[in-house]
C-alpha cells in the first residue's frame, strides 16, 4: 500500500520537501494544499511555485489541492497516511485543531514560540489535539537547496515511535538523510532559539565585528539554548546535533537565512519594519525573540545574547550599545 503524505501550507518549505518527497524512490501520494484558490490555480497551470520557489518545477506526480482543511480531514484518512503542517507558527494551532481526531501521523515544520502564549509546537498539540500521534521534522535546511535536490539532513522528533517512522519512510533517501529522535523538547528549543541567535550574528557581521567575535557568538549562543533546553526538560546531548548545534551554524552563517538577514539590514540602518518588509517571508525569530527571553526570566536561565536581541529589536539599544554590553560582562566559568 502506497503511503500517502498530505502537505498543510505552499510557502517555501513545504512545496520543497512536497517535490523532496515525489522525487524519493517507491510508492507515495504527494498532495500539497494551498490555502489561496487563486494560488493554487496557478501552480496546477504553471507547474511552479513562483512566489516562494521561482524557477524550480513542481513534480508531475504532485497533485495541488485548495479548500477547507477539514476537507482533507474528512476524506478517508488512513492510520498509515502521513499529514506535514507547514504554516508558520502563527497558522500551527487552527490547523492542529482541524485535524484533532484524524488517525494518521502529523508532523510540524514550523520553528518557534506562539507569541500570544508562548508555547513551543508540541505544547500547542497537547493543548488543542491531545489524541493526535504527532511530532516535528527540524534540522539544518534552507528550502531552496532541498528543493534542487542537494544532500541535507533532517530529525524526525517524536514521542511516537509510529511518528518517527512514518517521517523516515516518507523523506529519507540519496539527497536527504533522516535521523530520529525521541526528545521533542530539545528539538524544538533548537529550532526556536537558533532564529534569534542568528539575528545576533547578523548584526555581528553587518557591524563588520570579524570572524573571531562570529565564532564566539556562535558558540555562546548554543550554550544559551542548551540551558534553556535543559530547564525545559530536553536532554544535553540534543543540541551537539542536527537540531541544535547543525540548525545554529546553518542559519547564523548562511545568507539564504531570513533571520541572519534580519540582523544584516538592521545593521545597516533599516528599523525593524524596513527589515521584516524587504524579506517578503516570515523571519520568526522576530517574533520568537520575546517570548525565548520571558521563559528564560521565568526559569530563571541567564541568555545575555538573547536579551540583547530583544532591546535591539525594541530599539531600547544600539548596535554598539548592545556589543559594549555583552563584551562588558563580568568573567565567568566557560561551561556554566
């Protein structure tokens, strides 16, 4: 029996692993939901995503469908189909709730915090479709490169061993490698806190610190998402991995990363309205940023480098103000 894979939302991400899953040897049904009829009459005519991936082809074997999402719910779901929500964070608990009672797997593609909770993904799920079997598939991926076909590798996070599974058996193959991992919460600290540390290098290298200061920002940057992730429950070992250590270098350095171009523009002298504007996607780390620090506060977990992106945002700093501020803490034990 083929395995049927349904993709929640076109944006970039999405559509790239919809085309990473028709292009995988075996047997699958690939369908991708756009939210716009208009949109979605355009992808079947034009066989292309133009607004998030000009240029790179849909699959023949990709059917694009529009519609209520209780639609897709509805229509026969099986126990061994396989539902990817790829809104952004904002769209994750509606479309959750959409899907509360479906027997299949569900997994999440969105990296951050609700802002008007404060909640990671999988808290959201517990909250709003506690009977789903769900997870998240994170790691180190810019859509664009995955889309052309490019070696890139994933984790599959689940407390469901039927979730992680149903993840590799739908992704993994030549160009995409899949690795599974039970610690959800570690998962998604990674893919959450990494998005505000790379608008801190952005600004690193749009000061023109220097490759030094980069480094050390980097590295600082993963041990304060490691004690965050530690006092949320996850484990230590998490964050020397895809999700943490591999998420974190990918998009603090790369310049396909929103966020690290976030940090860039407001270097320049853009404010942040200029900066979210000129991107055209969402850069969640914006809205994670707040929301990463007050759980922090509240666990009483010291993140100077997070806190500095959050005055840097709320234009309570300056750039050299923020830099003079970190640079100026007292010494302290390198690993505490």
């Amino acid at each position: 029996m083929s395995q049927r894979i349904t993709f929640i939302g076109a944006g970039a991400w999405g559509t790239a692993l919809a085309i990473a899953a028709c292009r995988l040897p075996g047997s699958r049904q690939v369908r991708l939901h756009v939210r716009d009829a208009d949109q979605a009459a355009r992808m079947v005519s034009e066989r292309v995503n133009a607004r998030y991936l000009p240029g790179l082809p849909l699959p023949q074997a990709l059917e694009i469908v529009t519609g209520p999402v209780s639609m897709l719910a509805g229509l026969q779901v099986r126990a061994e189909d396989l539902f990817i929500v790829a809104t952004p964070m904002a769209g994750l608990r509606q479309t959750l709730a959409e899907l509360a009672h479906i027997p299949a797997s569900v997994a999440w593609l969105c990296k951050g915090f609700e802002a008007s909770t404060g909640l990671m993904p999988h808290e959201v799920q517990a909250a709003v479709a506690p009977a789903l079997r769900a997870g998240a598939l994170s790691g180190p991926s810019f859509a664009q490169e995955v889309a052309q076909g490019q070696p890139a590798a994933l984790v599959a996070a689940s407390a469901h061993a039927q979730v992680r599974d149903a993840l590799v058996a739908a992704f993994h193959g030549p160009a995409l490698r899949v690795y599974a991992n039970d610690d959800i919460v570690g998962v998604e600290v990674g893919g959450a806190v990494k998005n505000v540390l790379a608008i801190a290098t952005g600004f690193c290298d749009g000061l023109a610190l220097g490759l030094n200061a980069r480094a050390a920002l980097i590295t600082r940057g993963l041990v304060e998402i490691t004690r965050l992730g530690v006092a949320l429950g996850a484990r230590a070992d998490t964050f020397m991995g895809l999700s943490g250590m591999g998420d974190l270098v990918l998009t603090a350095t790369g310049d396909l990363s929103r966020n690290r171009q976030v940090g860039l523009l407001l270097a320049q002298g853009q404010t942040l309205q200029q900066a979210v504007d000129s991107l055209g996607h969402v850069a969640e780390g914006v809205y994670s940023a707040r929301t990463v620090v007050r759980r922090a506060q509240a666990l009483g977990v010291e993140m100077p480098i997070s806190q500095a992106v959050v005055a840097l945002l709320d234009g309570r700093l300056l750039p050299a103000q923020a830099v003079a501020m970190l640079m100026g803490r007292e010494p302290a034990p390198e690993l505490r």
